[in-house]
C-alpha cells in the first residue's frame, strides 16, 4: 500500500512540474493552454482527493491506534486544505474558460500557493509520516491496512493502461509535449 502511494506521488509530482511551467508562463504574461491547467487540477480532485488522500487517511487511522498516539489531525487539515485550494482553483479556470475576466495576478497568486500547498504536503508526508508507518507496521498491519483501503481503492484515470479515455487530453500532452 504505502508502494501505491508513493507511485501516486511521482504521478502528482509530475503534474506539479507541469503546473509550475505554467505558472513560470503565466507571470511572464506569456499563453497558456487553461484547460490543460484545469485537467490537471480536475484530476488530482478525482483521484487525489477521492482516492489517495482517503488511503494516507485510513493508514494513519491504524497507525494512530496501534500506536495509542493522539492524531494531531494535520494529516487531514492539510488534505482539507488542498481540497478547498483545488475546488477554488477550479471555479476561476472555468470562469476565465467562459470568458469571464480574472485578474493574472491573483490567478497567478492562486497557482502558486496551490503548487506550494501540494509540495509541501507530500514531503510532510513523505519526511514524517510514511517514515512512521514503515517503523511500525509490520506484514500483518499492511494486510489488515490493504483490506481497510479496499473500499476506497480506485484506478489511477490517469496513469493507467486501460482508460485511455479519461483525461486523454491531458495524458497525450504528459506523453509528447515538451511541458510547456
């Protein structure tokens, strides 16, 4: 399980470079393809935030009462966070996408923060609580951990082999564009 996640956040990391180039663009006052922007962001509101985000969650569910230790909650704050950050995102790239004037500055603004918001969250992750899911689970913890994920285990739409459907537009640019 904690393989999975990791393999999503090397998909995620990826989107975030792409993001990042279009943020460099974007204020440079250069074009950028805002569909595109908002593919990426609709996906990670698709899958990272109905999927991976609710795994990390049942993970550190376990792992908080195996270990008796009080859950902080940032874990969860942070994925609330994301979730408000991406859903506010989303609503100004379908309004600059029905020609409704936003302000580059704050779209700008919005961007970066959003970027920063999702990098940091995936090194607290990274640094300090899948560091202590591997210290303290062992086999049987990650099998009991694999049935409790089951539910809210869900293909990748976008790194996957078999839909190639779902987020195509996006999935071709990920495949032969130079990400700019």
């Amino acid at each position: 399980m904690l393989q999975r996640l990791m393999h999503d956040h090397k998909h995620i990391a990826i989107l975030l470079n792409i993001l990042s180039n279009k943020l460099t663009r974007l204020a440079d006052g250069q074009g950028v393809n805002f569909n595109l922007v908002r593919d990426i962001v609709e996906y990670m509101q698709s899958y990272a935030e109905h999927s991976h985000h609710p795994l990390e969650d049942i993970i550190f569910d376990y792992y908080s009462n195996k270990t008796g230790q009080a859950n902080s909650g940032q874990l969860y704050n942070e994925h609330h966070r994301l979730a408000e950050a991406s859903s506010a995102l989303v609503y100004s790239l379908n309004m600059i996408l029905s020609d409704v004037v936003i302000s580059r500055d704050q779209l700008v603004k919005d961007l970066q923060e959003y970027i920063e918001l999702q990098e940091k969250h995936m090194q607290y992750e990274e640094r300090d609580v899948f560091p202590n899911f591997v210290n303290v689970f062992d086999e049987k913890d990650w099998q009991k951990v694999t049935v409790l994920c089951e539910k809210r285990l869900i293909e990748d739409p976008l790194f996957n082999d078999s839909n190639k459907t779902v987020f195509e537009d996006l999935r071709a640019y990920i495949e032969h564009a130079d990400n700019k």
